[in-house]
DNA sequence: AACACGGGGCA
DNA sequence: TGCCCAGTGTT
C-alpha cells in the first residue's frame, strides 16, 4: 500500500469487487448490508473468538437450534449452555454469553459499538464487529485476519494493535463499514491465509508490499509464544462410564465444566500422595488403576493417570454434564478396560 | 504489557 | 511438532 493516501480509494474498490463476487455464504450473514441479524451476528462473533470458521460454524448451527432467541438464551441455565459449547474451548465465552443474554433482556439489544462494548465477552473486535454489521456503524474490526492482510499489504513485520487498528480505520468505506470489514476477513481467511497465500487470486496483489518483497508468507513475523507447562495429575474414577462422581471445576480453567475429581501432583511429591490426598477427600477407597491419558491445550500440557474405587459422594449423569476433552478421554478408559476384560473372559 | 484461557486443523 | 485461529479479561 506503500502509504500513499492515492491509492486507497483503488485498493479499497478492488477490494468491495473482490468481495462481492467472492465473499463467503455464511449462515450468520442474514439480513442486509449493514443491517443483519444482531444475535445471529453477537453469537457468531463470539463463537469465532480464536475459533476457525469451519469450526464455528458447526457450533453456530447447534447453538441457534438450541437458543433460537435471545430470551431463549436469557432463560435457559447455564450448565445447559455450557452443555451446548462443550468441547469448543474457551468456556469463559459461553459464560460471558449467558451473562450478557440477561442483560440484554432487561435493557434490550444494543445499537451502537458503545452499547455492545459494555457487555461482558464483547472487546474491542466484537463490539466493531456487531455495530458495523449490524447497526451499520463505521467501525473497523481489528482480528487476525486484519492483522495479517494489512501487514502484508504495507510491508510491515512488526505489526503492533494500534498500527493495525490506524490502518484498519483508513482503509474503511464509510458507506459499506459491514461490506469493507467481511471483505478484509475474507480476504484473510481464503486468499491472504498464514502459510502459502494465494497471491495470485487476491485482489490487492498489486499494491502489496509483502509480495514485492518476494517473501509475502514472512509478514507479519511470527509471534513467540508463551512455554507450554507439564503437568501431572491424578483422579479417581467413582462408578462407571455412564454414571460417575463429577465435581464442578472452579477458577478459570475449565470453570463451570464438570469433570472426575482431580488433584494435582505438585512439586516433588509421589503421585500416590496426591492419590491419598483426593481419596480421603472424597471419602472413597481406590481399587485400581484404569490408566493414564495426556492432553494438550495450548499453554499446558496435561497427563492424568486414572484410577478406579469406590465410595464417596453420589453419582450423576455423564451424558447429560459438559465435561471438557480431558475428562472424555479419562472416562474413555473405563470403555477400554471393560473391552479388555471382555476379550480375557 | 504480559498472561491465562481449549481445542483442532494443517503444513 | 509448531503455528494459528473473526479475542477477552485479569494482573
């Protein structure tokens, strides 16, 4: 883009052209340009928060199935909305969701970014997002895709948010904030994407610095990331695959979802000290041990050995709980344990 | 400004 | 295996 104010009319025309003929059909762009359906679009928005589209949408379609209405969503408790995220990640999301749906059944839908920024869940990129799109206010959205699309276009490796926001903001056409703002999502997502973009379908190519420099997939530079941390766990397996002894997770991570009782293995200790610390704890006995499974999530990377007893609290209900992967693939033991002993029989 | 927060897709 | 995904809230 060069900087040239010249050029953003041409680039910003290439770019509505580009998008009118090849934006995405996607289930959330009811309605008109600039008028579509607020919870449709809120919903979605939310749902795409660190979430690919293909993913999202999925989602999207289970979730207005489930609440086809922001009442709906208002009256409904939230383990059953939570029951509906699960397995999508980032539950803080649905609860902030839920949260919000109450507040906006007392005080009605918001109109403008300001209205929208003001509930909890929506930031910066949702609430540009909702009022550009569907309140037809001239507000950029500053995700991502932006980030990367307007790296590339001025040739920036460096990319800070408020650099990325300033150009987001030029490059804006008042008279279609919904259209320009889908167009540089799409843009990003199916032509300028991380790895191999298809520079030789985009629209801009030829005002775009990254492609002029020969190295387009080099901008912006990769981010460094936080260290991944190990760590060990145990939990105990009370009942069965069907019906089991579930705790409600507190805290941030995993919070609201259930799961089996579950203590860490912290610092030197033995891990059959952390076994004896939750066996007393729940007033169970352990029987055995049904085995141990890893999982990953981003920041962590989580192994839990699980064991089998008896005793303690009453069971509940699996199927009917939201329970995060982790616990999927603890109780998944127990299925495997019941095959193995099947076939020794 | 730096972290924490899920889970999966893809090279 | 590593990077990234229509980010937000907390410290």
């Amino acid at each position: 883009m060069k900087g040239a104010a010249s050029t953003l009319p041409a680039v910003r025309a290439a770019l509505l052209a580009w998008f009118d003929r090849e934006g995405r059909d996607l289930p959330w762009r009811v309605g008109p340009e600039g008028g579509r359906d607020p919870y449709r679009v809120w919903v979605s928005e939310v749902l795409l928060q660190q979430t690919q589209v293909a993913r999202g949408r999925v989602y999207f379609e289970r979730f207005l199935e489930a609440f086809p209405t922001v009442q709906a969503l208002a009256d409904t408790p939230i383990e059953a909305v939570l029951k509906a995220w699960e397995g999508c990640g980032y539950y803080a999301r649905a609860r902030n969701l839920h949260r919000a749906a109450g507040v906006i059944v007392r005080g009605g839908m918001p109109t403008t970014y300001d209205g929208w920024r003001a509930l909890p869940g929506v930031g910066p990129y949702t609430a540009a997002a909702v009022a550009s799109l569907a309140c037809g206010e001239a507000r950029a959205v500053n995700d991502g895709n932006v980030r990367r699309v307007l790296a590339r276009l001025c040739g920036e490796r460096q990319p800070s948010a408020a650099w990325v926001q300033a150009r987001a903001d030029d490059l804006l056409d008042p008279a279609r904030p919904g259209a320009c703002n889908e167009a540089v999502m799409d843009l990003g997502a199916t032509v300028c994407t991380p790895k191999a973009p298809k520079c030789g379908a985009c629209p801009v190519s030829a005002w775009c610095a990254a492609l002029g420099s020969g190295e387009p997939a080099a901008f912006p530079a990769p981010k460094v990331r936080a260290a991944v941390r190990e760590v060990r766990a145990v939990a105990l397996l009370l009942g069965d695959a069907r019906e089991a002894v579930l705790e409600r997770r507190e805290g941030t991570l995993l919070g609201g979802l259930m799961g089996l009782p579950t203590e860490e293995v912290v610092g030197g200790e033995a891990e059959r000290d952390a076994l004896a610390r939750l066996a007393t704890r729940l007033g169970a006995a352990v029987t055995g041990e049904l085995g141990t499974v890893t999982h990953g999530m981003t920041h962590r990377r989580v192994s839990l050995t699980v064991y089998a007893g008896t005793g303690g609290p009453p069971r509940t209900w699996v199927e009917g709980a939201a329970l995060a992967r982790l616990d999927h693939k603890a109780l998944a033991l127990w299925d495997a344990r019941q095959a193995s002993l099947f076939a020794h029989a």
